[in-house]
C-alpha cells in the first residue's frame, strides 16, 4: 500500500475561508443574498452556496437588472457580498447608488493592493500590474487606478514595454503571481532604468502552498493536485507539481481521477489543493486513495 501525504499548506486560505464564512453568516440573516461573481474560483463551493439560496452575479449588468426588478411586497432584502478576489470601485459606487446593501468579503491582502494603486494613482504615478490580464481580481485592481493602468504578464512583456513618457511607475502584482517572474521583471525595469516604486504584493499563502506543493512533488511518485478549473493558483501548483512529477493530475471532483493512467508501483501519493478547494473535498480525495492505492 502507498503512503498517502498530504502537502503542508493546502487547499483554503485566510481571504477565501473569510469570504465563505462571510456568506454563511449573511445566510443566516434571511435576507436574499447575492455574490458579486463566484465567492471563490470552485464550482464545488458555489454549487454549496447555491444549494442554500446564494445566488451569483455575473456581472454588472445582472446587478443592474436585480435593482431594476420590480420587487414587490414582502420580497427579501438583498445583500450582496463582494467575491475574495475583490472587484473594481466602480461596482461599489453602482451599489451605493442604487441603495444595496453590500458586504464586503475582499480578501484584506487584495484590499491592500486597491488602496496602494489608488493612492499612488492619484499621486500621478503610472500603475503596473503584473498578472493576468483576464483575471477578475487584476480587473479589480484596475477598477481602483485613476487613469489607465498596464498590465504584464511575462517577461518577454517586460522587455518590450515602454512606459508613458516621463510617467514615474508604480509596480504591484497579483497576489497569486510567480514569485521568481516578478523579480525578473522588476530587474528588467532596473536594467531598462525606468523610474519605479515596486510594491511586492505577492501573497505568502501562495508562496507557502507553492513550496510545500514542490517539496512533497519531488518526493513522490504520484502528485495530486485538487482545485477549480479556473483558478490561476491551482493551475499553478499544477505546473510546479508537473515540473517534480511526471505523473500529476489535476483533479476538480474525485471523477476526473483515472487510476489505470497511472504506474502500477507507487510509494508515494502527494495531494494538494489551490486555495478555494474545500477540506471536504481534500479528505475525500484522501480517503479514496488510501483505498485504492
Ligand atoms: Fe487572500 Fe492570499 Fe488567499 S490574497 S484570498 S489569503 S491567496
């Protein structure tokens, strides 16, 4: 029977704990309550909420529609509960606007970035982030710059980027952004000469869960990586894991699991999980290889 080891720091962290516990606790209120796009990156946890009446807004113009909507008498109250990754000031603003009541469940480490872009923003400096641009929490982040804002991806992005003219930079990053590739870039802009403030805004539950993912993955001989399609941390344990580890899997339910792809003779099992995976789904995943291997 192979040993089953799961990774030091995995699956939950600090901001997306608080951002669900938020949710059950407005639960508990009665009052009808909304998310501001899904509370965390996992389908698991969202389809958890929506099974008790949270409903999910996608985006602005859904929030618009909901004060639109005729609502009768007797009808809940609404509250909306900002997502962990944090969104732009202008959905804030639209809220107050129209009157809804708003909690707000931003991770503090991604409220930190909002409130540097915003101050150094208004100071006139030129706002760089480095993440992916698609993301909703680097939408977010943006939401807070007075002016445009650039945002980098790779280093390739780095060497190529010619800042406003004369504009002194301001540079934060992604909390889940590579450590290694942001000091790259950092130096890259150092060799460029470029006038900067550099605000390492990377989060250390990111780093902690990253390193401990690749010592475990070093060591075994099957890694599984559990968490949500589309969050950016658990792809990237992901790709350290795969990195150590020729057979790693990335797992979102126990179903995406195929043993028969997988060698015969194994020491050792290494699990973790991206920071929005539940520990209920950890253990089962846990429990299932202990059985089966
Ligand atoms: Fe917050 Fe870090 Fe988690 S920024 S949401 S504690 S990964």
């Amino acid at each position: 029977m192979a040993e089953v080891r799961l990774a030091d720091c995995a699956g939950f962290c600090f901001g997306v704990k608080r951002a669900v516990d938020t949710v059950h606790e407005q639960v508990k209120t009665g009052k009808k309550i909304y998310t501001y796009g899904p509370i965390v990156h996992n389908d698991e946890v969202v389809r958890e909420l929506e099974a008790l009446g949270v409903g999910v807004l996608e985006n602005e113009k859904e929030l618009t529609d909901l004060v639109s909507k005729d609502r009768g008498e007797g009808e809940k109250e609404i509250v909306v509960v900002i997502r962990a990754h944090g969104v732009p000031k202008r959905i804030y603003d639209r809220m107050e606007q129209n009157g809804l009541e708003c909690v707000d469940a931003t991770c503090p480490f991604v409220k930190r970035i909002h409130r540097i872009v915003e101050k150094e923003s208004l100071e006139g400096k030129h706002i760089v982030i480095l993440g992916n641009p698609g993301h909703p929490e680097v939408e977010g982040i943006r939401g807070w710059c007075h002016g445009a804002a650039d945002v980098l991806e790779t280093e390739e992005e780095a060497f190529e980027y010619m800042p406003p003219g004369g504009k002194t930079l301001c540079v934060v990053a992604q909390t889940t952004f590579n450590y290694n590739k942001f000091k790259h870039i950092v130096e890259i802009f150092q060799k460029k000469g470029y006038n900067d403030t550099v605000v390492n805004t990377i989060c250390n539950a990111t780093k902690e869960r990253q390193e401990a993912a690749r010592a475990l993955a070093r060591e075994a001989d099957v890694m599984i990586v559990i968490g949500g399609k589309h969050s950016s941390n658990t792809r990237k344990l992901y790709d350290i894991c795969k990195g150590e580890c020729e057979y790693t899997c990335f797992l979102e339910t126990l179903d995406d699991l195929h043993l028969e792809e997988l060698p015969k003779s194994i020491r050792l099992v290494g699990i973790t999980a991206g920071a929005s995976t539940p520990n209920k789904l950890i253990e089962e995943v846990q429990n299932y290889v202990r059985i089966n291997f």
